[in-house]
C-alpha cells in the first residue's frame, strides 16, 4: 500500500458556537492542511497519483475557504467550524473532486487540519 500527502496553508476566521471559552469570540488561524491519499497499484510510469493532481485539487478547495469567515459560508451556516468539521469538509470534497482518471484504485485516505502547530483534527472513514 502506498500513501501520498500533500500539504497546504490558508488564512481564515472563525467562531465556535455553543462554546464556553475565547474560542466562542471572533478569530483567525493560519491553518495547515494534510491531504493523504492511498492506493495499491501505481500506473505503468510507477506513480500512484501525479501530485500536481492532488495539489489542483486540494487548491480548488481551499481557495473556496482562504480568507473567508467560515460561520458565513454555506456548508457551515449551520454546522460549526471547528477543526474537526472543517477535516471533515475537506475529506469530503477531495475524494468528491480529485480526478481518479489516473487511478481509479486511489482514494482519499485522510485530512489532518492543524489549527495551530500543536494542535490538529484529523478525518479520515
């Protein structure tokens, strides 16, 4: 089995709801994406996924989200923005979108979101 991760930074605010704590007041992270993908069987040219794939993919996602205040966008009108749903939405739309052209035996394996650099949520089904 082979796992690929591509990484990726954006800027964006958020506050939690239902939350006791300064968390529950307006803030912003520079957050850290991890975006692994997992496959067995690689192409002829010995590459699981071109990671110029993975890298537009996850782009187009996160360029959705860069310097956005999360609460205020559809998928998280509702459902609070926290680390855990945001992995989660990522998660969600990778394996939605990526181009599986190239290998349809890849998938999304897991995202990891850092919030900070000591603090990650990872998801992964």
């Amino acid at each position: 089995m082979f796992e690929l991760k591509i990484e990726k930074d954006f800027a964006g605010a958020h506050n939690l709801r239902d939350y006791n704590g300064k968390c529950e007041n307006l803030h912003g992270h520079n957050w850290v994406i991890y975006l692994y993908v997992q496959g067995s069987e690689q192409q002829k040219n010995g590459i699981l996924v071109d990671f110029k794939t993975l890298k537009a993919c996850l782009n187009s996602i996160l360029d959705e989200l860069d310097h956005c205040y999360l609460n205020e966008l559809p998928m998280f009108r509702e459902l609070n923005p926290s680390a855990e749903n945001l992995a989660r939405y990522i998660y969600q739309q990778a394996q939605e979108r990526m181009d599986w052209s190239e290998n349809p035996t890849a998938r999304v394996s897991k995202v990891t979101v850092f919030e900070t650099a000591t603090s990650s949520a990872t998801y992964w089904e």
